[in-house]
C-alpha cells in the first residue's frame, strides 16, 4: 500500500513497490494521493534537470513518470474492481479524471527531461530563462562546518522558515528526492531547492554559518 | 509583449492582450517564461476550485488554459519566423518542446476543473483527498480588523516568513489570481493559500491578531 505522506515518507521508499504491473488490492484515495504528490514533485526535477544538466535528476523524472504510469492503471483497476453501484461509479470517475491529469503532468515533465538528450549548445539559454520564472530553483552547497549539519530538515522547520523547498538532496554519489522531515544534511550534501529569493538567500546563509535561518 | 515578471505583474494584467489570434512580433523568451509561470500557478487554482467548489477560480482557469493555447500558437510562429539557421532551428526546438510541455500542463489542469461540472454528491471525498497532498491549499479569512490590513504581500515577506504563498484573493465580489507583492491586502479579504502547516498556522493566527509572523 502506498504512502500517502510524501512528507514522513520520502521517494527512496516508495519505488520499491509494483515492480511488474498486475492487481494489487489497495486504497483508491491513497493511490489518488500519491499520484498528485508525484505530479508536483516531478515537474520541479524536471526543470531542476534542464536547469543544472543533471543527467541523475532526469532519470529519476523517467522512473517516476513510469511509476505514474503504473500508478493510473492501478487506480482504474482498483475502481472498477470496487464498483457495485451507478453512484459508485460516478464518483470514481471523478477521482480518474484527476488521476489522469496527474499522469498527463508527468507526462509533460518527461518532455522536459528529454531535452537533455540534444546538445548543450542547443539549449544554451533554458537554464537561464527557466531560472527567471518567480519562483526559483538553485542549489546551496553545505560546507562541511556548517551549522546546517546533523539537523533534520523538520528541527530546522526550513519550508515554514524560509519559504524554501527542498527539492532534492546529492548526498556523496547517491541522490534523494523528495527528501522527509526526518532527513539529516549534513557537511557536503549539495541541495537543489525551490523557493522565493529572500528565503534561499537566508538559507545559503545559514549553511554557510554566516547567519541564523530567521529574520532577525 | 508579455511581462516575464509574474511577481510584480499579477495576472489581471496580462489577459487584455492578445484578444484575438494573430501574428504578434513578441520575444520567445518572454513568451516561455510567461507559460512557464501559468503554468505553475494553473494547477494551484484547478485543485484550488476543486477543494473548494469555487466556480469563479474555474472558469479563471478556463481562461489561463486559452490564453496558454495562444501563448503556444504565439511562440511557434515567433520561433519559426525568426529562424535563419540550422543552428537557430536546433536552439528554438527545445524552446518549443518546453512550452509544448507548458501548454499540456494547463490542459490537465482544465480536466481537473471539469469536474465541477459534475454534481457536488459524484465528488464527496474529493475535496479532503485533494487537501491531504504535502503541501496545502487552505482558506484564511482577514477579519476587519487585523494587523493584515493594509500591508502588502511584499511589506509582510509573506512566502519567505512563512512559507506560504498566496494563490488567489477575494476582496468583495472581485477575484485577484497570483496577486503581486504590491498587492494591499484588507479586512474582509479571503485568502487562498498553499503551504506547509506551521506556516498556515502562523499566517492564520496573524491575520486573526493573535500572534506575529514570525516564529518568536
């Protein structure tokens, strides 16, 4: 059964599941869920790729819109399968159409990523332009002393602090997306956030020990 | 030309141009980072209208969804007519695989707001499921006199303080979508915000005088 909380769970976890495609009892409105929270999250990596030219991130794009693709056939079998009546029905078709939205959006984020694949000369001014958009990605390097390391993401409280979301985490080689309350940073990690400017400004501050995270 | 900048542009501005399809010499860029920023905001104020049965933020969505189609039909021709070069002919390609990707965003979020269109009863749980996503599209009310009033977006850093962004404004009958920072915000106001709880929290208990902004 799929979390429903991209907050407590993190992406690491959830792609394990459904390996090969075939009915799998579960929740309609878990499966509803998840498919919204994979649609948010994957159009910020998607641009998060194009931007940095991160070949991992947009990989990681290509496996969740092949999950999104799984997901939609799981949640039409799922409400057929649970349909005894005409109101039943209607109601899940309601919850399908958001649920194939979701998916077109991941779709849409899979057209994104597959810019990668032209030469970086043909996509000289993307990164660029896609940074212009009012809310912005950009990625924080935290130093190795920084005040920033051994916390977790929610002792820090970062989003409600700072309006900053972090988007994904480059931990040594390996990369976290999505990343928990409960995840740790720590000296090294590279973050690929989104937020408005004053926030990152205070964030990339504070990871550098130059500042506290508030306002003050 | 359309204004790149959604921030200090809001959206009631730019809808008045481009009445009707044509040849329009514009600049690519301007024109992609504007369907970059519908198409962020688009999905907000289809889940917004759905969560809460608001016909108004449907039909505003109705009306970005065109204005994306023009904008999509805008930058082919600009692309095209300014090509010289294979090189030119590479570069814009990309360029227009993002704005495609734009465009079928806001066309899945048209589906989601189609819903409405079905009656109230065929989408009970809908709503609920919508809100338990990650991040949270909530109401919050200005009371006629709250320390909100009079102050703008950007005079209270509402999105870096608090990690909420202000999505859509009622002020009396009138809708305001994607406010700027200059926006005056009044007693009276409904807000439709998305964000983090501690930061809905604090929002709330400020524009209800019982607390400050920030987390002291």
């Amino acid at each position: 059964m799929p979390a429903a909380d991209g907050k407590t769970g993190g992406n690491m976890k959830k792609r394990k599941r459904f390996e090969e495609i075939g009915y799998e009892p579960t929740n309609v409105k878990e499966l509803l869920t998840e498919m919204k929270d994979v649609s948010e999250l994957i159009t910020d990596l998607a641009y998060s790729a194009v931007i940095f030219d991160i070949k991992d991130i947009a990989e990681e794009v290509k496996e969740l819109e092949s999950r999104m693709d799984k997901l939609l056939y799981q949640i039409r079998l799922t409400a057929m399968l649970a349909t005894r009546t005409v109101e039943d029905a209607e109601q899940f078709s309601g919850l399908l159409q958001v649920a194939s939205a979701a998916e077109n959006i991941s779709n849409a984020a899979g057209d994104i990523i597959r810019l990668l694949d032209t030469k970086i000369e043909n996509r000289p001014f993307l990164p660029s332009l896609l940074q212009k958009a009012d809310e912005k990605i950009r990625i924080i390097s935290v130093p190795e002393k920084s005040p920033m390391s051994d916390k977790t993401i929610g002792e820090l409280n970062v989003e409600a602090e700072t309006g900053v979301r972090i988007i994904a985490i480059r931990k040594g080689e390996r990369w976290m997306y999505d990343p928990a309350d409960s995840t740790i940073l720590s000296g090294g990690d590279m973050l690929i956030v989104r937020g408005v400017d004053d926030g990152y400004i205070r964030l990339k501050g504070f990871a550098e020990g130059k500042r506290g995270l508030n306002n003050e």
